[in-house]
C-alpha cells in the first residue's frame, strides 16, 4: 500500500510539472501567435494588435473569478479542445472578414482558457524545485512550434497540436487537485503590483508592430520574436537562480517592489537616449522588473472588498489592453513615440511611488 502510495504522489508531482509547462506554452503561444495573426490579417484597426488586447481583457476579467473556483474541470478541458481547433480553422477561412471575426472570437476564447488556468493552478513555478526550468522548455516547444527561425509564418496545425497537448495536460491536472482547490482572498488594488505585469505585456503585444523602437533597432522579425521569447522565458528563470542562490530570505518583499519601480524607471529613462544600447536596455530592464515580480513571495490579505477586487480590474485594463490599443491605433502615425510614450507612462508612475514611500518613510522617522 505505501509502494503505491508512493507512485501516486510521484504521479502527482510529474502532472504538476507538466501542468507547469503547459501553462507557460499556452502563456507565450497567446501573446506571439495571436499577435502575428492579427499582423498577417492585415487589421486596419489599432495595427492589428486588437487579438492580443482582447485575450488580454478576457484573461484580467475573468481570472479570480468565483465562478471559475466552482466550474468542473471539463470546462476547462473544453474550453482547451476548442482554442486549439479554433487554431488549426482559422486559418482555413478564405474570406478576410470571417478570418478576422474568427480570430476575435479565437482570442476571447483563448484568454477565457487562460483566466481559468491561472485561476486554477495551486503550485508557483518557482516554488517547485531548484531550479524553474519550466519557462524554458516551454519557449523550446514553442519556438518549435513557430518554425523559427526557418519561416516567419508558423503552422497553424502545429499550433493546434500543441495547444491540444496543453488542453489534455491541463485538464489531467485539474482533476487531480479539483478538490484540493483553496479560493484565494484576494488582495488590495496596489498599482505598484500592476505596472511591471503592463509593462511587459505592452512590450510582448506591440511586437509585431512595424514601426515601434524595437523594428527600429534593424533586426530581423525572427531575430526580434526569438529575444522577446527569451525575455519572457529566460529572464524569470535566471532571477529566480540568482534569488535562491543569494538567499531570497534577504530581501524583503517590500525590497523586491522597490527594486522593481527603480527598473522601470531605469528602462523609461533610456527611451530618452538615441544610441542601440540604450534601446536595447531600454527594453530589457522592464523585462527584469517583471521577472522579479514573477519570483516575488505570494502575499495575500484576509480579506478584500468588491470594491477593491473592481478597482484592480479597472487599473490592469486601463494600463493594459486599452493602452495597447492606442499604441496600436497610434502608431501608424507617429511611429515608435506612443510606445515610448507608454513606457515613460510606467517610469513617471514607478518615480510617484517611490517618492511616496520615501516620503512616508521620512514622515515616520521624524515622528519616532
């Protein structure tokens, strides 16, 4: 009886893992495939980043939800099923205003799928063993999966058959921790919280724009995808080693949120700057601030109004999807400025914060 015991925890623990990897895969395949989509659909609206805004909105509104603790795990295996055959049939539709309307109805879908399996997941990757190679060999299947840097186009069918690998993991392993499910309380709407998650995502959605900074830099369209890639599957990987082995206990949660405005603030000042380095760091200290926030301690309050859960909501599309789509409407006019713009948006709300705290700081020690 202990033998077998013993093989179902060990069971349990590779479902987790592989559930690990399957969320990150569907993660990375929804910001680069949908976003190539609407580049190579031609959408005259918002340069074509309107898929990527709506799975966006779709998995901020959903994502926590109550009614997502209570749905049976066969939702979200359907849910999966019909992402990853949407996929492979998109692309089948000849006539450019149903391929369109599909790939909307696609991308609801699919940041339905999403919001229910970061809702549902009950592990942290970077909780789960010394090292979090999870977002690593997650951007290995999907680079895979992409046919890069062979081609530009990925196969839809490709994708669709990894997505269905990700729907069937996915779902064994909801099943096996559906009744172990502890509904999270929920935290208080900080913006601090918000902007390092708004800045990546801004920088993964406008990717496949023509004219933001990072085409300006003279790379390669796969060039570009294979390093936001590595961006968004690397950095948190390597933060995390560097955390565990300098000890995470060291630093102080609140220590992590300073060190994160400070990055973004950092990254909006290089925009100010014209040479290749500073572009390029421009991009990569965002992208360091969301990695630490990734491997940030989880900390949760007891409780938390529907006023507060509203307001997170509100604050998270408003510096997210929405801002998306106007760097999208934007930018076929003025260029790479409203990405800038956008950029130096999060550096001048990272400074406000930071002089806040330092502020409240300094009123608390003159106090004592």
């Amino acid at each position: 009886m202990s033998e077998a015991l013993h093989a179902k925890l060990n069971a349990s623990d590779a479902l987790a893992h592989a559930g690990e990897v399957a969320q990150w895969t569907l993660l990375l395949l929804g910001w680069l495939w949908l976003g190539e989509q609407g580049s190579r659909l031609g959408w005259s609206l918002a340069s074509g980043v309107v898929p990527v805004a709506l799975w966006w909105t779709a998995r901020l509104m959903c994502r926590g939800q109550a009614w997502v603790f209570r749905c049976p795990p066969m939702l979200i295996g359907l849910c999966g099923l019909l992402t990853a055959l949407g996929v492979g049939l998109t692309s089948q539709l000849l006539g450019p205003a149903q391929a369109q309307l599909s790939l909307l109805i696609l991308a609801l879908l699919w940041g339905l799928w999403s919001a229910m399996v970061e809702t549902r997941s009950q592990v942290s990757t970077f909780e789960m063993g010394p090292l979090a190679w999870h977002p690593l060999f997650a951007g290995a299947l999907v680079m895979l999966s992409l046919h890069l840097p062979e081609g530009l186009q990925s196969s839809p069918w490709t994708v669709s058959f990894l997505l269905t690998l990700c729907a069937l993991v996915l779902w064994m392993r909801d099943q096996d921790t559906f009744r172990r499910i502890a509904v999270c309380c929920g935290s208080h709407a900080q913006i601090e919280s918000l902007l390092a998650p708004s800045a990546m995502g801004l920088m993964m959605g406008s990717l496949w724009l023509d004219n933001t900074w990072c085409a300006g830099l003279g790379w390669r369209t796969d060039l570009m995808v294979a390093f936001h890639l590595a961006l968004m599957a690397g950095l948190p990987v390597m933060v995390a080693g560097l955390l565990r082995g300098w000890g995470a206990a060291r630093v102080s949660p609140n220590a992590q949120t300073q060190v994160v405005l400070v990055l973004l603030l950092g990254g909006a000042l290089l925009l100010l700057g014209s040479s290749v380095w500073q572009g390029v760091l421009a991009i990569v200290l965002p992208a360091m601030a969301w990695a630490l926030h990734c491997c940030r301690p989880r900390q949760f309050q007891a409780t938390a109004s529907l006023m507060s859960a509203w307001i997170g909501r509100s604050l998270a599309l408003l510096l997210g999807p929405i801002l998306l789509l106007w760097v999208g409407a934007a930018s076929s006019a003025d260029g790479p400025w409203p990405l800038r713009a956008a950029m130096l948006l999060f550096g001048i709300l990272a400074a406000s914060k930071l002089a806040l705290g330092f502020f409240s700081r300094a009123r608390f020690h003159l106090a004592t």
